[in-house]
C-alpha cells in the first residue's frame, strides 16, 4: 500500500507516476509496431523503479517460487543437452543471447517493476488507467481495420521507415498485438466499469469485439480462444465471488501436475486421432508437438532433460507451444510443482480480492485465465516478450483495482 503523509494523505509518487504513464503509452505501441519490445520496455522500468524497493513490501512466496524455479533452472543445465559450452562465449553478444542469464535478470528487474509500481499513489494510477484506457482501445480499433485491410496501415508504416514487408508476413505481425490486447482488455473492462459514464457497457463491447474479430482476420486463434475462457471466468466471479477463484486453484495446480499424463491419455484412447482429423494444419502440428513432448517426460520424469533442452529435439520446432509440458519436459515434476505452486499462490490472492470486490476479482482471474490460456497452447515457457506482458498484465491489474477503489 502507499504510504500516508503526516498529514494523512498519501505521499507523491510522481517518479513511479511517470513510469507507469510510460509503461501504458509503450505498451500497446510496442504490441503493434513490435511485440518483442515488450521485454525491453520493462526491463527499463525495473532499472528505473529499482530505487523504489527501499519502501516496497514484496510478496515472500511467490517470489520463492520464482527464485526455487529459477535455481532449479540453473542446477539443470548440468544436464541439459542444450547448456553453453563456456569457452565459446567469446563476445558480449554471445552473453546476450544466453538464455539462462536473460532468464535470472527477467525475474529480478521485472519483480522489481512489480514491486516498485505497487506502491503507486491512487493519483498516480488514475493517470496511469486513463492512458492504458486510450491505448488499448486505440490498438483494438488499429488492429480491426489492419484486419479487415489485410495489414494495409501496417505496410504503410514499414514502407515509410525503410523496411517494408510481404503482405503475409504483416498480417502475422499484425495479430502479435492481439495478445496484448486480450491480457489488458480486463482491466480496461474494470475502469470503464468503474468510471460509469452512458454508453460505457457498448464501449466495452465493441472493445471486445474490435479484438475479436481483429484476431480472427490476421490469422490468431490463441486469442479468440484466451477471450473466450476469460470471459467465463469473469463472468463467474462477477456471479459466484470467491468459491469460484477457489475452485480454479485446484484446476489450474492440475493442468501443470498432470499436463504430460492427460496427453498420453489422450494419445492412447483415440481422442488425438479423432482431433487429427478436425483440426486445421497449425493445431494438427501442435497436436503431434504435444504427443512428442509428453513421450518424452517419461524418461526424466523428476529431473527433467534440462534447461532449454526442448530445442534440441527434431520433433520439436523451439519449444513444446505448451508452458505445463515444457516445464515437465526440461525441469521434470519438481518445475511442474513450483510453478503450480507459483499460480495457486496468484489465485489465493485473487480470492481475497474478490471478497472485497468481486469486480476486481474478476478482473484479476480473467486476465489470469487468458494469460494461462495463450502459454498452454502458443509461446515458450522462457521467452522474455511474453513474460513480460504478463508481468505488464499484473501491474495493469493493480492499476485498475487501485483507481477503481478509489472511484467509489
């Protein structure tokens, strides 16, 4: 919480003020123009925000769980297939594209970022919700008439910096944004609620909408689907309050505890040769990713292969396209375990931010339930871009149940 004045009013925050404003000016910026940029920004904000720590309070357990799955990580590279060979690392650029280390700074400046932004002023904050407000929406609309345009706008923009681009290609560019959105649209849904002006509700909707059909016109289904599953879980929140966030905890502990046990399953009793049939080619592939990644977690069921060892398999383009079976792949049961221990511990917050508002509990579970929805099914487990927009989701989230709290 902020700390009080002595005259009981809460002390400026205009130094993490400004990095919050700037964090939702980039934000959707850098999900249309370029959504690997979403690491950068934030790991810029945790440079800055860093001096803030001094008076934060950060959370001990999630964050144990982070540093034990980190250490974990690190421990596994004795074994992995894909650990550095020490001697060729020869330059500063070899260091950079060292995932291991990028991964053990990712987790302190965004924690710090977390942590730092967390002690925001609600002034601050509002701030803050009213330029995430405008640019989200504003990415929404870009990304729909980028949609129905086949990526018009988007070529236009590459054409006059100098790096043009095949119209294929920029429609994939294009619906990368739609991730960003489908994180952020909840909190947006939690201020505007909040806000209650006429004709809020219409505004909510063609939001939606706008982020719907922009997905499905450049070609990305992982958001229709995360909109989807979040929306359910919003709406049961909104209906049901805390026993529903209860219910999710043990759901989602399950999904990262048995993920490589229910492909195999799947695999034996017949359920992915009649998926094989009805699914387009980019599910089909994955279909035969997860198969082959689940085969594979039986030899190293506790240990796992190693860090980044997915990508030394034929079978797999990277990564498994699937956060629970790469974790079981490379970390075995114990990375499973902390990092169902990581979102249990996410959702028991999410209860006690439902009992006091079930609107801000619902924000919370449904940014939360699209976050778990596009790593189960697209991104790897260590990519920095994708970690840091949920990691930016996070904060969004407290900026809205902030503003939102104090709009009442």
């Amino acid at each position: 919480m902020t700390q009080p004045t002595a005259w009981g009013g809460e002390q400026r925050t205009r130094w993490l003020g400004g990095l919050a404003v700037f964090l939702m000016v980039m934000t959707p910026l850098v999900g249309y123009l370029a959504p690997l940029g979403s690491a950068t920004v934030l790991t810029l904000v945790g440079l800055l925000a860093t001096p803030g720590l001094a008076r934060s309070r950060p959370p001990v357990l999630p964050m144990f769980a982070l540093l034990a799955l980190v250490l974990w990580a690190v421990v596994s590279l004795a074994w992995s297939p894909a650990a550095p060979h020490w001697g060729d690392f020869k330059r500063s650029k070899d260091l950079e594209d060292l995932t291991i280390l990028k991964l053990v700074l990712e987790v302190g400046l965004y924690a710090a970022a977390y942590a730092a932004l967390g002690q925001m002023s609600t002034r601050s904050a509002r701030l803050a919700s009213r330029v995430m407000v405008v640019g989200v929406i504003l990415l929404a609309l870009v990304t729909f008439l980028d949609g129905v345009s086949k990526a018009a706008l988007y070529q236009v923009l590459r054409n006059l910096t100098g790096d043009p681009v095949r119209p294929d290609i920029a429609v994939v560019k294009v619906s990368m944004g739609t991730y960003t959105m489908v994180l952020l649209f909840w909190p947006v849904v939690r201020l505007l609620d909040a806000w209650k002006f006429p004709g809020r509700n219409i505004l909510i909707a063609l939001t939606g909408l706008m982020i719907v059909v922009g997905a499905h016109l450049t070609g990305a289904d992982a958001p229709i689907a995360a909109m989807l599953l979040a929306g359910v879980a919003w709406l049961g929140v909104r209906l049901i309050g805390k026993p529903f966030v209860r219910a999710m905890i043990p759901i989602v502990s399950a999904i990262f505890i048995f993920a490589p046990m229910a492909i195999l399953w799947a695999v034996r009793s017949g359920l992915f040769a009649w998926l094989h049939v009805l699914a387009p080619p980019s599910w089909d592939a994955r279909l035969n990713i997860w198969a082959y990644s689940a085969n594979l977690t039986v030899d190293h069921a506790l240990r796992g292969w190693g860090f980044d060892a997915a990508r030394t398999f034929p079978g797999i383009p990277l990564h498994t396209h699937n956060a629970a079976l790469q974790l079981w792949l490379e970390l075995g049961s114990v990375g499973a375990a902390l990092a169902a221990a990581f979102f249990a511990w996410i959702l028991y917050r999410i209860v006690g931010w439902a009992g006091v508002n079930r609107r801000d509990g619902a924000m919370a579970a449904a940014t939360l339930t699209a976050f778990l929805v596009i790593g189960g099914v697209s991104f790897g487990v260590w990519q920095e871009w994708w970690m840091a927009l949920g990691v930016i989701a996070a904060i969004a989230c407290c900026v809205a149940q902030k503003t939102s709290a104090a709009a009442k």
